[in-house]
C-alpha cells in the first residue's frame, strides 16, 4: 500500500523543493539516483574513489577516524593506522553509493548480492510470540544491509529523522517502501508497542547521546557511553534480542548478511552488565571489518567523571586551520 501511494505521488513530491536553498541536495539526489543504472562493479568503485575524496574534504572527520583509531588500536604503527583511516573513508565513500542502492536499487538487480547465514534464528525467536529487537550497528554497509534483508524477512525500522526536508522525504519514502514501518527513534511507545504485537524491529543503539541515556561499559578496550534502551525495551516488551551484522565482501561480491542466536538471559537487571553484553556482541563483528564500521562518528565524546575529552574541539580546530 505504501509503494503504491508513493508511486501515485511521485509526479507532485518535488514541487515542494524547487527552492535554491534545496538545488544542491537536489543534485546529489539526482546523481546517487542516476548511479544506482551502472552496473555494481561500477558504482562500488565509484564509491572506493569518493571515499579517497573525503580522506582530503572532511579533515575534522579524518581528525575524529585517527583519535578512535589511536584509542582502539594503540599498538598498531603509525603506517598501519594511516592505511586504516584511508580504508575506512573509502568504505564510507561506498556506503554512499550503497545507500542510494537501498533505496533505488531493482530487487532483480540486487538479488544476487546477498549471502544470509542464520535466517532461522530471526524466524524461531518470531515463532515464540515474543516480539523480536533486531540488534544491529553503524557499519558502513548498514542501509544496503537492511534493504536485502527486507526482501527476505518483513520488519520495521528505528530511523534518526534528517534536518534537511529534502533529504527526509527521500528517507522517509524509501524506507516506507520497502520496510513494513519506520518508527522514529524518540516514539518510544510504537517500538514497544511494535514489539508487543510480536513484530521484528530493527534498531542501531551503537551511538553517543550523552550520560543522561547511558551507563559506561567497554567497547574495543574503551569505556564508552552505552545507551540502557535496549535493555529497557527488551525488559518492557518481552522481546527477544537477535543480532543482525551486514558485512561487505570482497570483489564486488556483494553483502554478507550474519544473524545469531538470540541473546540468552538477557537483561539481567544490571544495566552495566546489559550494555556490556551489547557491546561484546558489536566489538565481536566490529573485529572481523573494523575497517567497516562508521569510526567517522565520535563515540567516545562522553568521557566517564574526570576523564578529559578525546576529540579536539570543533571550533578550535577549524581556527586552527585556517
């Protein structure tokens, strides 16, 4: 129903950005839009190029990839943490084109990029009635992840809702397409709810929202702001706890898709312990491709009590640039 109405509108839904404030997202909209035509091979190294462009245009996320590289790989030399970082924006640059994939991408057409192990699992935790928390985390691949999932399995999705109209109502209408529903991360109740009526959701709570939602457990060897959500839902729903990974393979092979078990004895009332659980699931996956995981975001700025900051400041940087 929901791809049908967006197919009905799709003549009347651009008017509402002729603006010039929105011709520059209109641009890139139209050319990730035209990409998703060439073959994969194709758009994949387009997206392995754009990244080695970010490497020199996004000099404070550079600075953020080096500061989480040194915290969570001390050891490593100082060669070995340059290459990293490049690997690093050039699956960021190829996540762009892969999620313009998950949004425009033929069914036909992607079919075959997909490798799932442990459907099974997600399909027994749904046949006890429960309600399912489809655990996942900011890989690059996450979007493209989802959208090759949705062709195997129905699920509704925790989304964080763009400032930029345009960029939303491309989000929006995306994800309605091919998710049964889009929840926005502060409705609460519809996850829960969502939950309760036994339906699988799929939810990122790897992110920093400051000490007031979180408890401070490790994460690759850091103490980190964790958020308490999961445990919390899981506690309030019933729901079961199933871990979902995507994970790029090499030559242009297509995505790996990894479901596990469900989390047993999980929560346990102790909220340090819960986000520690979580957190050894993620580091579990962020291990086998951390060139793959989305170190672009500041996941350590929430330092414990008397620790000082990891980043540099924002403002200071850039005038120190110029």
């Amino acid at each position: 129903m929901n791809s049908e109405k967006n197919k009905q509108s799709d003549v009347f839904w651009l008017k509402n950005f002729l603006h010039p404030r929105y011709w520059f997202a209109l641009f890139s909209v139209a050319l990730l839009w035209m990409g998703t035509r060439l073959p994969y091979s194709v758009q994949m190294n387009a997206g392995s190029a754009l990244g080695r462009v970010l490497y020199y245009f996004m000099p404070w996320r550079r600075i953020v990839v080096e500061t989480n590289t040194n915290l969570i790989f001390p050891d490593w030399s100082a060669e070995k943490k340059n290459q990293f970082v490049k690997k690093n924006f050039r699956s960021l640059g190829m996540s762009l084109i892969e999620t313009s994939l998950s949004w425009w991408g033929k069914d036909k057409m992607l079919a075959p990029l997909c490798h799932i192990e442990g459907l099974e699992h997600l399909q027994n935790a749904l046949d006890q009635g429960k309600g399912v928390i489809l655990l996942s985390a900011h890989f690059t691949c996450l979007e493209i992840g989802g959208r090759l999932l949705s062709m195997h399995q129905p699920f509704y999705v925790i989304y964080k809702s763009s400032k930029n109209p345009l960029y939303e109502t491309v989000i929006k209408r995306s994800r309605e397409e091919h998710f049964t529903r889009a929840i926005d991360r502060h409705d609460m109740r519809s996850f829960i709810r969502s939950l309760k009526d036994n339906k699988a959701v799929w939810y990122a709570p790897d992110q920093d929202f400051g000490p007031w939602h979180s408890v401070f457990a490790p994460l690759m060897g850091v103490m980190t702001a964790s958020l308490k959500a999961p445990a919390k839902v899981a506690k309030m729903s019933g729901a079961l706890v199933v871990p979902f990974f995507p994970q790029g393979m090499d030559e242009n092979k297509g995505y790996k898709l990894t479901i596990l078990p469900a989390l047993e004895n999980y929560p346990v009332d102790d909220e340090v312990e819960d986000a520690r659980r979580i957190n050894e699931v993620i580091e579990t996956q962020v291990k086998k491709v951390p060139e793959q995981y989305l170190w672009v975001h500041c996941r350590f700025k929430t330092r414990p009590e008397g620790e000082p900051p990891v980043y540099p400041v924002r403002k200071r940087f850039w005038k120190k640039k110029a």
